[in-house]
C-alpha cells in the first residue's frame, strides 16, 4: 500500500513542531533573520539619530555660552557682564526647551546667571559638554572656560539646557529612517513569500503527479524539468515504485505458480479419494488410501516449500527478524536430521567442519530451510549407494557447500534449476522444482551467492553457498 502522498511530501497531519510543513519552516527561517536585521538596524538608527541631535544641540548650545562669554567685561579686575535683563532672557528663551545660564570663576564662586545651574565640574576641558540635572529634570550643559580679552581674567560660562527638542529632533530622525526600511522590509518579506512558493512549485506538483495515480500504476515519475534539489526525492520515489511494483509481480507470479503448482496435487487426491469411496473390497480400498496419503503427504510438502518460498522473497524482509546465528550449529543440526533419510538410500552422509564458533547475522528458521532444502535435494537426486558431504569452510567469509556424487547437473542446466518450479526433463524423482529455488532466495536474502557447478574432480554435483562481510554486519 502506498503511503499516503500528503504526510510523503510534508503535509502534517499532528500539529507538532517536528512535522510543520516545509513552507512554515522556509518563510521562518528566512524572515525571522529579515526582522532581526529590521530590529538591530532600528536600534543602530535610534543611536545615530540621537547622537546627530545632540551634536546639533551641543553646537547650538555652545553658540549661546559663546555669545554670554563675549557680553562679559573686566571693570576693577573683576569679571561683570554688560548685558541687560532682557537680552539675557532673549538668551534664554526656547520654544520648548528651558535654558539656564551661569556665569562663575574657573573655581566655581557664582559672577551671574542663573544659581540653579551646578558648580561646573573640576578637571574639566576648555570646552566640554556633560549631563546633569535641574530640578529633577535631565539637561544638557556646555562648558566653556576662556581668558576674556585684553585681561588676564579667566571666567567658566555654563549654558544648560532640557532635551525636550533633543529627543523630539532625534524621533523626528529615526522615523526618517525607519519608514524606509519598513517599506522594504514589506516588500523583502513579499518576495521571499513569492520565492519560497515557486520554489516548492515543482514539489506540489510530485505531489499532484502521485494523488492522482491509480494504485494499480506504478511507473516511474517523470523526471524531465525536474529541479536538482528536489531529483533525490524523485529518484527516490521512483526506486519505491520499482520495489512495489517487483513486490506486487511476485505476489501475482507467486500466486499464479501456488495455483498451479496445488491443483494437480489437490485434484489427484480428490480422485483417490473417490476410488476409495467405490473400492469394491478392503485390498482395493487399502490401495486407494495409500495413493491418498502419498499425495496428502506430497501437497503438504508442496505448501510447506510455497509457505518456506513466499517468506523468503525480498518483499517479506527477513532481514528486520536477523540475529547472530551459528552457522555451524545449524549446519551440524541439518546433517544430524536428514541421516535417517539418507541411511534409508543407503547414502553415505557427512559433515565436515567446525563444530560451533561461524557467527554471521541472519534468519536462523530461513538458514535451516536452506541447508535442509540442499542436503535434502543432493539425497533425492544423488543416486543411491553414493556419498553426500556437507562442507563448511572459513569464519570471516564462510563457505557452505553439499557436494553429491551423482550423476550430475548439465552445464546449459545449472541456471534453470534455480528457477521456481522447473525440474529436469526426464528427472524420475518426486518433486515440485522448489528446493534449490528456496535455497537460493535465503542466500540472495541474506546477502550470499549460490552456484552450482561439477566437483573438480569425478562426476556429481557441487552447490556452493559464499557469504560476505555483509552477513556480520
């Protein structure tokens, strides 16, 4: 069954965190960045804003302790200003900020002004521009000390302001600059927005492609047009189909042979049992019963070798039931089992290897169906009166081998017997064509190769199992 086309290509279903759909994680991470950039160049707009209004402001601010500084005047060596009460209010005057003036000595002792400004802090520069507070508001101060002219006098003017404008100046700047990237910041995220659709156009459209196939059709998905990002999972998809679609024809071949392969069995046995029924006396009878329990006993192997077939197939994947397995063991055990078979065709029979310590991983009830579909083979069509030797060599790389000395197998033959069901013409043995076919799907399963070839020297037949590194893994 196909897996359903919204969760394979992203569609959640949970709401979790971890399924959220390709679009979502795509616009996040590509906008949550634009707004972090939006935030940091707003901060970094604020500070500049607010650093060019105060360097107006301060500029501003030290024209007026400039102008205080040029009305001041040495009468009897001492420091008077010349300038009226209302000129100096003139000075102090703002449309929104309030402006205090201060006129001392370089040591702080008050000349005239305003009282409510601070003593100008020692250690100061000539010129110099500082925070500090009046009446519990925040002003900006300027301080300019200077020699007055044509004198020896040296005088501090203090010109302290609010920032009322300073701060409305520095909004003023920062919208400026903000408005702009707001725009752009829209249209940024617009067209990431636009992007990130037509980027996942071409999967949207696999997805269209694979919701509205029949379950029946599993050819490939075209390819052509296909972005390089997104041909992986094409690739991908299709390497499933093709798995189905070889799944799907072994069931149906596999079906179709079971059929087949049962209905003979099946249709004698109901014909026995029929003579049975009308056996004019017992020795008919016991005749009839005899050939019933022959082919009871021949479709019991038969479905036993289909049951052994279908769970050896690539699409059971025995590989998800491998455990480390004794190869040794299971060989010991095989060859131990299928004696008395053997003793009964008078066939010498013998294994020849370790007694226990070749670990590979693998399906333990596959790995005895192979070695006893092999021994048992070599004991049906080895010819009586032989010799039969089961052979196991290494433990890196194990080797397992049945070699019989029979008559043996014709090279243009040694193929076909791999395949399910076919039997060699003229072959007077009773069988169904399945055992060197099972024994070769438990080995490709596990990773192994089977061949069949003449033993180098004499007549008979060698069936040679090798496995790889692949099997300890």
């Amino acid at each position: 069954m196909l897996p359903k086309v919204g969760n394979l290509f992203g569609h959640s279903e949970t709401g979790s965190e971890n399924a959220r759909s390709l679009r979502h994680r795509l616009l996040r991470s590509l906008l949550v960045p634009l707004l972090a950039l939006f935030a940091g160049a707003t901060v970094a707009s604020y500070y500049v804003a607010s650093s060019f209004a105060n360097l107006a402001h301060d500029y501003a601010l030290y024209d007026t302790a400039v102008a205080l500084w040029q009305q001041v005047r040495v009468v009897d060596g001492k420091a008077v200003v010349e300038l009226p009460q209302a000129a100096l209010e003139i000075l102090e005057s703002d449309s929104r900020d309030k402006i205090y003036l201060r006129l001392s000595t370089p040591e702080g002792r008050f000349i005239s002004g305003s009282r409510e400004v601070p003593d100008p802090p020692i250690g100061r520069a000539a010129v110099s521009y500082y925070d500090a507070t009046i009446r519990g508001e925040p002003v900006r101060v300027a301080l300019l000390r200077e020699r007055l002219r044509d004198s020896n006098v040296e005088v501090a003017v203090q010109a302290a302001e609010t920032r009322l404008e300073r701060n409305f100046f520095a909004r003023e700047i920062l919208l400026a600059a903000v408005l702009p990237q707001i725009l752009i910041l829209v249209a940024g995220g617009a067209l990431v927005w636009l992007a990130v659709r037509r980027g996942l156009l071409p999967l949207q459209q696999i997805a269209d492609a694979v919701r509205g196939r029949s379950y029946r059709c599993l050819s490939p998905i075209p390819e052509r047009n296909t972005p390089e990002e997104v041909r992986p999972l094409t690739q991908a998809v299709n390497a499933l189909l093709v798995h189905l679609a070889d799944a799907f024809e072994g069931q149906r071949r596999f079906i179709a042979d079971a059929a087949h392969q049962l209905r003979t069995p099946l249709a004698g046995l109901g014909a026995w049992i029929e003579r049975a029924q009308r056996a004019p006396d017992m020795e008919s009878l016991k005749h009839a019963l005899a050939q019933v329990d022959i082919s009871s006993r021949r479709a019991t192997r038969l479905v036993n070798q289909l049951l052994a077939l279908a769970r050896s197939e690539p699409s059971a994947t025995p590989q998800e039931d491998f455990t480390p397995v004794d190869l040794a063991q299971l060989a010991r055990s095989a060859c131990l089992e299928l004696v008395p078979k053997a003793l009964a065709r008078e066939i010498d029979l013998g294994y020849c290897g370790p007694d226990r310590g070749v670990m590979i991983r693998g399906h333990e009830v596959l790995l005895e169906q192979m070695i006893g579909n092999l021994v048992d083979n070599a004991i049906n069509y080895g010819g009586s009166g032989g010799a039969i030797t089961l052979r196991l060599e290494g433990t890196n790389a194990p080797v397992l081998s049945v070699e019989d000395r029979g008559p043996g197998i014709a090279e243009n033959e040694r193929a076909r017997v791999l395949e399910r069901f076919y039997r060699i013409p003229g072959t007077t043995e009773t069988g169904c064509g399945l055992g060197l076919a099972i024994a070769n799907e438990i080995a490709r399963a596990h990773e192994a190769t089977l061949e069949v070839r003449q033993p180098e020297q004499g007549t008979g037949t060698v069936v040679q199992i090798r496995f790889t590194s692949a099997a300890f893994q």
